[in-house]
C-alpha cells in the first residue's frame, strides 16, 4: 500500500515537473484540466500494467484451480462428490447449509452445486454492500 502510494506521487512530481514547473512552485500549482487528465491518465496507465486484465485472469484461475483441488481433496470417497461428512471436515461452514447447496437432494454435493452456491453468497453479499439487501 504504502508503496502504491509512493509511487503515486512519484507519478504526480514527475508530471508536474514535466508541466515545466520548479520544485518550489509545484506545492502551489494548481493542474490545468489537460494537465489533470494527463496525470489522472498515467495513473490508470500505470494501474492497469500493475494490476492489468492479464494478471487478473490469471489470479482468477489460480483461485479455481486451487478450489478444484481442494474439492478433490475433500472428496475422500473419490467419487466425484461430497457426502454431508466429507462436506462437514473441510467446508464446516457450508455444510450447515447442506441441503441448500445440495439443490438435486441426492445426499452429495457436487463442484457445480459448490459453485453455484458460492456465486449465489458473492451476490448477496454484493447486494448487501451496495445498500439493497433486505435485512
């Protein structure tokens, strides 16, 4: 964080000084709007190489394979599902939720049934945060 922020005003200096200001005057410039949407520009610049779509891709896969695996570990009996036991000794907190999750009501959970749960939390919770949940 800390470091984001130090090079922010790196960005910013820099741009000030490439505005043809001195050091001594930057402090009490104020930025001509081109000069605000040059700065505000190599900001989103700078913010979309560090955190591009690219790296978020990849982050995003990275969390599904590794909930692939941890299903697959979860899945003592190997059959491609979780019983309400396997559930219970790695996902204690969804197997409270177990017949809800199991929407077939076979008795097993399967990755689909996990995901689609998991979507459905992140989208009341998104709810919740953006003031339109009904408590």
């Amino acid at each position: 964080m800390f470091a984001r922020l130090l090079l922010s005003c790196l960005i910013a200096w820099a741009s000030l000084a490439h505005a043809n200001f001195t050091l001594a005057q930057a402090p009490n410039a104020r930025l001509s709007n081109s000069e605000r949407e040059d700065l505000r520009g190599d900001l989103d610049q700078y913010s979309n190489e560090l955190y591009g779509r690219e790296n978020l891709e990849k982050r995003r896969q990275f969390l599904r394979d590794r909930a692939i695996q941890r299903f697959r570990d979860a899945d003592r009996s190997g059959n491609g599902s979780l019983d309400r036991e396997e559930l219970r000794r790695h996902y204690p907190n969804a197997a409270r939720h177990f017949d809800r999750i199991d929407t077939d009501k076979d008795g097993e959970v399967t990755q689909a049934e996990m995901a689609k749960a998991l979507r459905t939390r992140l989208e009341l919770r998104r709810r919740h945060l953006d003031g339109g949940f009904d408590k």
